[in-house]
C-alpha cells in the first residue's frame, strides 16, 4: 500500500539547474538556477518569449544537451528519486521513451521520411521490448487507432509526407506514448497548426495524461494553450523561472510584471479592434546578463534595488512564488 508520503513525492523534481553555451563570443548563460517540479497525472506549462530557455530546459530533461557547445553546470533532475545528470549513458537510453519521452515542435523534421511512420513507430517495440516484425506492426496500428488516426491498419504503411500537419503531429504524440512514459514533455506541439486542428492535439494531449496518470510538461509562448490544458505554470526570463503556481491564480493576478505583460497581450472581445498590448523592449543578452534583474530595463516598476540585486524566487502565497521585489504592488493591480 502506498504512503501519502510516496503520494507526496514528485514525479520530476528539477534542483538548481544551469547550463551554459560556449560561443565565439562567450559563454552565454542559458539555464540560470531553474527549480521546477511535477506531480503524476499533473499538467505543468512552462511559459516564456522565444529565448527565454523553455526548450534548453526540455532538452536537457532529455539529455539531449550532453555535447559541446553546451555544457550542464550545476543542478540535479530527479525522475522518480533518479537524477538524470549522474546516470550512465546506457541507463540514460533506457529511460528515454520507456519513462520520459518527448513531442517535438516540428513532426515533418522529427520523423524519418523514407521510412513508412508504422515502421517508425513499430521499432519501439522491437527496439525495447523484443517484439516481432509482425508484433511490432500490430502494435503499431493499435497506437496509431490510440491517438485517433483514421483507418490506421490501411495507413501504417504510409510515408510521413502521405499526411497531413495534424496527423504527422499524432505520429508523433504515438511515438511518444508507445511505451507508456511517465513523464511527457510537448514542446510547441501545436505550433502552425490551424485552430480546429490545435484544440484536436491538445485534447489528445490531455486525454492521454489523465488516462495514463502520466506527467504533462507543456512548453508554449501561448497563454491560451497553457490556461486551456495545464494545472500548474512557471514563467521563464533569460534563463530563469521569475513566477510559479496554479495556472488560473497565476494569469488572472500576476505577480510579477513580466508575467501581466505576458497576460495582458491575450486578444480578448474587450480589445477587439484594438493593438494588443507589448512588452517595450528586448530580452537580454544571455552572454552579458545584468547585475540585477534581468527583466529592470523592460519593468515599469523597476527601481535601484532592481538595477543591483536579483531578486530571490520566494513564496508569496501557498504553492505560489515570484522573483520581484515589487510583487505587492503588482498584485495590487492585477
């Protein structure tokens, strides 16, 4: 019988986590302290502008960011008490697709195009659990009928360019979910999409989850899609998480500015011929980051202490956190 301590226990748990880049220029700062963690059958959203070291995070979850020119740092990623960072690379094979697996932004790019997609599918199964040609086909089908792809048995044999956006992105999503993760990580997996077809992956997406009791990691600049599918959300800004906690308290009182900057660029029926709002200018350079908060030159609350110290990731309320020193009155405007 389990304990409400093992209940309890994170599924992920990601510890002070750094990364670096080394370019010609420097070494770029990418992953800059990222704490983060995750429950079973729980959705997590990770938030944030292009660059702001959403998919460097996911990617390293993977393991993917092993190789110069990228370098880990610092930090530990717990999957089930297991750090990721210390294991051997065998076991780092193991874990990959049999317990975290991974939705990537661009099926086409994902996918072999001169390998029929049930085969591609099918040496999952071969691969980590010994099956047959003829196994692996039937299971296969089996998955692709999963995620809801028509006439499956008469489409296993087809080739990737055979589909259609949203049925390459299915492929990929039964990839994913052949051998029943208990970690998924969807990074942009909606992205030139059209919106009938975004909503059909995104409910797939959810139904899986909760089917399975699985983890969901949900990376997207998309403040709809993250208030649509996720419980839990973590705002990220040159490399760090500046706001965390429950999806809906979050958008609806931010309390940090960057994150009601993100919030208040939604269209909604209220801004309806009318320029959505911005964020004045850039994210900055991650290989000269400032001595304070990263985000003081862009915050129109920004003071002195913004300009010299960054700010700690503290609690403010029960399951919620926020790296500004001005949090009070930010949530005084929400």
């Amino acid at each position: 019988m389990s304990t409400a301590h093992e209940a309890a226990k994170p599924l992920l748990e990601i510890k002070d986590l750094r990364v670096e880049f080394a370019t010609r220029q420097g070494v770029a700062t990418a992953i800059n302290g990222v704490d983060l963690s995750l429950q079973r059958g729980r959705a997590l959203g990770i938030l944030g502008e292009s660059g702001s070291g959403k998919s460097v995070t996911a990617r390293t979850i993977m393991g993917l960011l092993d190789t110069p020119p990228a370098k880990v740092t610092g930090g530990q990623i717990l999957l089930d008490g297991e750090d990721l960072l210390s294991v051997t690379p065998k076991r780092r094979r193991e874990l990959n697709s049999a317990s975290v697996a991974m939705v990537f932004q661009d099926a086409l790019s994902a996918l072999n195009p001169v390998h029929p997609v049930g085969r591609q599918i099918g040496e999952l199964y071969r691969v980590h659990r010994g099956y047959s040609p003829a196994e692996a086909k039937k299971a296969a089908i089996q998955m692709m009928d999963r995620v809801r792809i028509p006439v499956a048995a008469s489409r296993v044999n087809d080739y990737p360019h055979q589909f259609s956006g949203g049925m390459r992105q299915r492929i990929v999503i039964a990839m994913a979910l052949a051998l029943d993760p208990q970690l998924l990580i969807a990074d942009e997996p909606t992205t030139a999409l059209d919106v009938t077809v975004q909503a059909q992956i995104l409910e797939l997406l959810t139904e899986q989850q909760v089917e399975n009791n699985m983890g969901l990691i949900l990376i997207t600049h998309d403040i709809s899609v993250v208030r649509e599918v996720t419980d839990q959300v973590a705002v990220m800004y040159a490399g760090r998480i500046v706001e965390n906690g429950p999806t809906a308290q979050v958008l609806s009182e931010p309390a940090h500015p960057y994150t009601r900057g993100l919030a208040s660029s939604v269209a909604s029926e209220e801004l309806k011929g009318q320029l959505l709002p911005a964020i004045p200018g850039s994210p900055p350079d991650l290989l000269n980051l400032p001595a304070g908060c990263a985000f003081a030159g862009r915050c129109p609350l920004a003071n002195q202490q913004c300009a010299t110290e960054v700010p700690e990731l503290d609690e403010i309320a029960a399951q919620r956190h926020t790296a500004c020193f001005n949090s009070q009155e930010v949530l005084a405007h929400a």
